[in-house]
C-alpha cells in the first residue's frame, strides 16, 4: 500500500515538473537592453519612423542628382495630319481654307547642367527632323542641328538653386536627427511598457508568496488557537488575510497578463508569449552634467536643425516675393549650327551658323497692392519665426534642465529605494518569526506585510523614473553618455 501510495506522488510530482519545465522553456526572458532593440527592430513606431527617414534620404538623393548633368531626349515620332487648315492667300489678299496633308517626325537629345550660383542652366543639344507634304505640292525635307550650346537664366529674377543649395542638405540633416529622436522616443515608449511589467510581475510574485505565508500562518494560528495562545478574533483575522490573498494574487494575475499582452504588442510580437522580466541595474558612476547636455541638445536635437530650416523656407518666400515685386530680365544665348536638306545624307553637310539670342523683360505695371501684400505677408512671417525660434529654445533648453535634474535625483532615490526594500524584506521575516514564537502581535505582521510591498513598488518605480529620464536626456541630446559619443544613424540601421 505504501508503495503504491510513493509512485502515485512521483508520477505527479513528476508531471508538475515535466509540466514545469514545459512553461519555463516557453517563457520568453527579457531584460531592459534586449526590450530596446526588440522595439527599435520590430514595433510599428520604429516601422514608421524608418520609412519617413527612407522617404527624406530618396528626397535628398533627388536634389543630389538634379546637381548633376542630365541627358535627355526629346522626341515626336510621328505626327500624321490630314485636314483643312486656313491659309493667307496673297494674291485675293483673303484667307482662304486648303486641304493639307503630311507627315512629321522630331528628336532633341540635350545635356542640362545647372549652375547653383546664378540659377542658370547650360545645355548641350542636338536635333533633328524630317517632314513630308503629300497633294500637289509633294515635297520632303530634313532639317538639323548637329550641335548646338546655350545657357539661359533670369538675370534680376528669383534663384531657386541658391536656396535648395541650403535648404536640402539641412532638411536631410533634420531628418537624420529626427530618425534617431523617433528611435529614442520608442526607447522610452518600450521601457514604460517593459517597468509597467515589471511592476505587475513584482506584485504578482509577493502577491503569491503572500498567499503561501498567509495560508502558513492561518495553519500555525490554529495550532496556537487550539492551546488558547491567541483568540478567536486574530484566528479570524489571519483568516481574513489568506482570502484578501487570494484575492490579491487573482488581481496582480490580471494585471501581470494585461502587462504582459501590452509589452508584446508593442514589440510585435505574439500576444500569447509569455514574457517575464529581469530587472536591470543602475550605472552607479555615471555622472551627467546640465552644461554638458545642453552643448550635445545644441549640437544634435533636430529641433535647432526644424527651426533654422523654418526660417530659410520664410527667408526664401520672402526673396520669391520680393523679386517677383520688381522687373525681371531674362537671358537666353545659344551658338551653334544648323542645315536643310531634302535627303538625309545631305542634312548634315555644310552647316550654317546658328546664333540666338534673346533678352526678355517683364515689369508689373498695376495690380492694386497684390505683391506688395505678398512681400508684407512674406516679411511678418518670418519675424514670427524668429520669435518663435526663441520661445522653442529656451522651452528645449529647460526641458533638459529638468530631465537631467530629474535623472541626478532618481539615481539618488534608487539607493535609497533599495535599502528601504532590503530593510523591509528583513523586518518582515523577522515579524514572521516573531509572530510564530508568540512575540508579535496580528497588526505588527500585517504592517510589515504592507510596508514590504510598498517598499518594492517604490524601488521598481524608482528604476522605471531612472532609465525613463536617461532615454529622455538621450532623445534630447542624441548621445550616448554610456559610450561617449553622439548617436549615429548607421549604428540603428545596421546595429
């Protein structure tokens, strides 16, 4: 009998261990670094911030290759018409209508080259063309220019390539600081999510070893009520804590799948993976100073960058307004040669010089104030730009202010925040043993049970405010003050 009664146990001590091991090897570990790059990798913020980043890289990569030589043709290769078309005739000195018949085919292959400084374009081309009449007056021809090279530009107008000269290189920049600002952010995002966690895990697990405590000392309890040691009412009362117990650890359970199922959403990850957490240290020796943030936020916050490019965009609509106020000449030269020809193999012998010039020149005579509104417009807006430049700056500058004061005093508070929950541990297990010989009272143990979890909400809590302010100054200022450089681009996409 009392064997049978040994293999019963083993066979279900070893399913639960089997059973055990089974959860354990499905449990997913994660400790705050691997949370991070988990987010920086796979959340759909970092997704996005990604895809805006590729989105300003291919936009700088376009104003790059407009800097370049273009070659380009230009070609109509046909063009059929057969209809009637009016026409002068000198002789009645009347227009009169006559069919017409023909068939046209073009091509222009040119090479453009702009030219930042003076918002003029060069250009290389070469043309060709062929046209054929049919009815009375048959007739074919060739006409070509074997080369031809120009240059024209607005001589007192607007340079568009002067100002994307300096705005594109700057919008670029803005747009790598913010790539990694985004990344950042997600950073602070994921470890709210990773210490919210944390905090349901640390509940959940003093939850159940309050359970257990509690359902061991309702059992010693009754022991002692048996031999009158306590009465009936802390009987009732040890009774009451192992169902609040129960009540607590079903909650924190709740709470710990709720945080669990939020973490690895964010992450993207399964729903059903069961995450459990491992708390992370602090640095204990790292030491950063408001003026040393503030000269990296100055260097690398891509909102300097956002408010210097505000203020070129308004200054460039204020010199598009402005010229456009005024007369504008134009100039268009080119020198090369050209031939006619009734077959192709003549088109291109003997050809003639080509040379054209033209001088442009338009001058706003009336519009009842529509520039000078435009220019006035153009003008206030920039002025509320540079207000507002100010106003942004010193809002970034005492933001890092404060998050590096926040980060200096939560390092201080973690100290504290462990000793506390080191104390508290001990006196509640030295409360426990008090109360088993009979030198502790109910209330004793039940403040003790109290100020032990509040102590290990208050160290998580003060982990979380700790690397939530770290991830914050790191946003702010793009460096890393762990490896002592600033944060580039090419570590996150290639980390």
């Amino acid at each position: 009998m009392k064997y049978r009664f040994f293999t019963i146990i083993l066979i279900i001590g070893g399913f639960n261990l089997s059973h055990l091991s089974a959860q354990q090897s499905d449990t997913l570990t994660l400790d705050l670094t691997r949370t991070v790059q988990l987010a920086n990798d796979s959340s759909l913020s970092a997704f996005r911030a990604k895809n805006m980043y590729q989105s300003s890289y291919w936009e700088y990569r376009t104003f790059r290759a407009n800097r370049l030589p273009s070659l380009t043709l230009h070609m109509t290769p046909l063009s059929y018409n057969h209809d009637f078309t009016r026409r002068y005739d000198s002789e009645q000195n009347i227009d009169v209508y006559r069919r017409q018949q023909s068939f046209y085919t073009y091509g222009n292959l040119a090479v453009q080259q702009n030219f930042d400084l003076t918002g003029g374009t060069f250009f290389i081309d070469s043309e060709l063309g062929y046209l054929q009449n049919y009815g009375e007056m048959e007739r074919s021809q060739f006409t070509s220019v074997p080369i031809r090279v120009g240059y024209r530009q607005n001589l007192l107008g607007y340079n568009s390539f002067r100002w994307e000269k300096q705005i594109a290189p700057l919008k670029f920049e803005k747009a790598q600081k913010e790539f990694i600002s985004n990344l950042e952010q997600t950073a602070v995002t994921a470890s709210s999510y990773f210490f919210d966690l944390a905090m349901a895990q640390a509940e959940y697990d003093l939850s159940k070893e309050n359970l257990i405590n509690s359902e061991r000392l309702y059992r010693i309890g009754e022991e002692k009520h048996k031999i009158a040691s306590i009465g009936q009412t802390d009987l009732l009362t040890l009774k009451l804590d192992r169902v609040n117990a129960e009540n607590s650890l079903q909650n924190a359970e709740i709470q710990l799948n709720r945080a669990m199922f939020a973490l690895a959403s964010y992450l993207n990850m399964d729903k059903n993976t069961h995450i459990r957490i491992s708390l992370p240290d602090y640095p204990k020796n790292m030491d950063i100073s408001v003026d040393e943030a503030l000269v990296h936020a100055k260097e690398n916050n891509p909102r300097y960058l956002e408010s210097k490019q505000n203020i070129l965009e308004l200054s460039q609509a204020l010199d598009r307004t402005k010229k456009e106020s005024m007369f504008n000449v134009g100039l268009s030269a080119s020198v090369g040669f050209n031939q006619v020809a009734e077959t192709f193999r003549n088109v291109y012998l003997h050809p003639l010089r080509q040379d054209i010039v033209a001088l442009t020149l338009s001058v706003p005579l009336l519009d009842w104030g529509v520039r000078k509104g435009r220019y006035n417009m153009a003008k206030s807006n920039l002025n509320i730009a540079e207000l507002t430049t100010q106003q942004n700056e010193l809002r970034l500058e005492e933001d890092v202010i404060m998050t590096v004061g926040d980060f200096v005093v939560q390092r201080q508070l973690i100290k504290s925040a462990e000793e506390a929950m080191e104390l508290a541990k001990l006196a509640y297990e030295q409360t426990q043993e008090r109360f088993i010989i009979g030198k502790a009272d109910i209330n004793s143990l039940t403040l003790s049970t109290n100020r032990r979890q509040q102590a290990q909400r208050n160290y998580v809590s003060a982990l979380k405010n700790f690397w939530q302010s770290y991830f914050k100054i790191r946003q702010l200022t793009l460096y890393d003050f762990e490896k002592g450089g600033p944060i580039r681009v090419n570590e996150l996409l290639n980390p």
